[in-house]
C-alpha cells in the first residue's frame, strides 16, 4: 500500500510517499480502508519532532480517519469487514490503510460523508471538552474564540453557539472572520488589525470575556488574558503561532482568573464515561444540524506533505483533509 512516510525527524517537505507492506490488525485491532484523514496541527509537529509525542522512526502521519474496515481482529466484537467507521489513530491515518485499536472507533453517523467523519472527532470532542469540562461554559456567557478561522475554532464556535453562549471570533484576516460569521459567531475581532483586549472590552461593554478560547499562544494570550471579566477562564488549548507564552500570575489575582489547560486526548482515559457522554451529544447536534464539520480543502496522497505544511504555516481555514483514492493534480 502507498503510505505518506516521515523517515527523519524535520522538515516537513522531506516527507516522502511510498510502498509499505499493509498492517495486520493485533487481537484488538481493526484494519480500515482510509477514504479520508484530516490534517491537524499536531501532525505538522510531530514530524518535525516539536510534539510531546515522538513515535519511532520511521512512522506515517495522520490521527484522525474516517473509512470501510477490511478486517477485524480475533477479540474485537462489536465491529466487521464492511462497516464505515471514525477512528483516532495517533499515527498511519496518511496512507490507503490504517490500524485503530477497536476503542477508538466509532461508528460513522448515519448522514455524515467520509470528509466530515474524518473532520469531526479531534477538533469537535477537544472543544465540547474544554468548553463544557473545563471552561464550564454557561447560556448568556461571552466566548472568544482565538484562531477562530481553523479547525477547532470553527468547532469551538458551532459548540459555543450550541451551549447558549455569545462567541466573538478572533482571527487574524477579514476573510476568516467571513467564514467565522458564516458559521454563527455574533462579533469578530481581527487581532491582526485591532487592539484584542480593547476590541474585547469594547465588545462587552467593558465588562470583559467570561471564557477566552486559545489553540494559538504567541502574542495573543496575555491580551486576552486582560480581557477576562470577574472569574473569567482563560482555556489553554495548544501554541500554533509557535511560541508557548509565559503569563505573569498576578494577571490571574487580579479578577480572580483561571488559566485552565485541556487535553482532551487523557482526559478520555480518565473520564471514559465523560468522552462516551460526549460523543453521543455531537452525534445529537450533528443529526439536527446544530454543527457542520467544515472542509475547506481536499488533498491527493501525493500531496499529502504540502497539506500538512498549509497548516502549520496557519493558511487553512476550517479543515483539510487527505483522500487517498484522490488523484494529484
């Protein structure tokens, strides 16, 4: 089979396509027939050896599938050749098949094509997770949602708007915010053009934000960490624009703020049942229309690499996703 392969740890672009011997799924395995596999910026990472996650040399891409399982191993029960599912790989998702322990499969939900299934998991469960199980995200209360324009920003709003809560966007160009609106925040904030906290402040009548939503770090935190109204809850979600920021702590006495860090992937280890509970109220909303994965761009295998350079240059708005069936252009 053609697998997208990172055989040194470092620049993206010396990851190349090649033959590999398919896997054989262990006890509690599935093989799965890839149809689609969403890039995340956690894969832009790990190969060039920056994620907390270092896999062994060589490894394939990609943690985040949606496709047909080709077989099944001895113990697995609840799953056969044939059947569309969504699974979380870590690695193997850039390639025409790819293994997925049986517990981190799901069924794909009736309605959903291959590109949304692949869309879906990562990004939805990370933002219901922060928003509901961490941020504790009540109706009337104001959201900001930095880097609102990608994945989990989308997600993040879609969520935000479902919980009952008021979402500013803040992205860093007139056209993502375009997209934020279309998706239903209520006000955008473009942080490459605008004060953040006063645009912030402004927006709430000085009041401040009650959740700050932040996959991005860098420049952006500290300001909206002083945008935070009266026990506001700043939620940490990743460091796209590269730089982890260092906060000085009397920014949390003051107003009684949390920096609150998520990580969604162990929080499903310690609270299975929360992850399970979570699952089923993104099937429920996306069964009602309440949220809607959006694919912006579709890639061939062939041009799997330059997919995840897009996202790691911060040039993707919603999500893109790698077909590997698809033919380069």
């Amino acid at each position: 089979m053609k697998a997208l392969v990172c055989e040194a740890y470092g620049p993206i672009d010396t990851l190349v396509v090649k033959d590999i011997p398919s896997p054989l799924p262990g006890p509690k395995q599935l093989l799965i027939e890839v149809r689609a596999a969403a890039v995340n910026f956690p894969d832009a990472l790990m190969v060039q050896g920056l994620y907390q996650v270092k896999p062994p040399l060589p490894f394939t891409p990609g943690a985040e599938i949606a496709g047909v399982v080709k077989a099944v191993g001895a113990e697995v029960k609840h799953f056969k050749a044939g059947d569309r599912v969504i699974a979380l790989t870590s690695t193997g998702g850039f390639a025409e098949e790819c293994l997925a322990e049986a517990q981190r499969v799901m069924p794909l939900p009736a309605g959903m094509d291959f590109e949304a299934g692949a869309a879906l998991v990562l990004t939805y469960c990370t933002s219901l997770h922060a928003l509901k199980d961490c941020g504790q995200l009540k109706p009337t209360e104001t959201l900001v949602v930095l880097g609102a324009a990608g994945g989990v920003g989308i997600s993040a709003i879609e969520i935000g708007k479902a919980m009952g809560a008021r979402v500013i966007a803040a992205a860093s160009a007139d056209d993502k915010l375009a997209l934020c609106r279309k998706v239903g925040a209520d006000e955008t904030v473009n942080y490459s053009t605008e004060n953040l906290k006063d645009r912030i402040n402004e927006l709430t009548n000085g009041r401040g934000a009650d959740v700050v939503y932040d996959p991005v770090g860098g420049p952006y935190t500290e300001p909206a960490v002083r945008a935070l109204a009266w026990r506001g809850r700043l939620l940490i979600i990743g460091f796209a624009a590269g730089e982890i920021p260092k906060i000085a702590l009397n920014l949390a006495l003051l107003k009684e703020r949390s920096l609150i860090g998520v990580y969604w992937g162990d929080s499903t280890k310690h609270d299975p049942a929360g992850h399970l509970a979570n699952l089923q109220q993104l099937n429920d909303w996306f069964a009602a229309g309440v949220i809607r994965p959006v694919v912006s761009e579709i890639f061939p295998l062939a041009a799997a690499k330059d997919a995840i350079a897009k996202i790691a240059n911060r040039q993707v708005k919603g999500k893109i996703v790698v077909i590997p069936t698809a033919k380069a252009n």
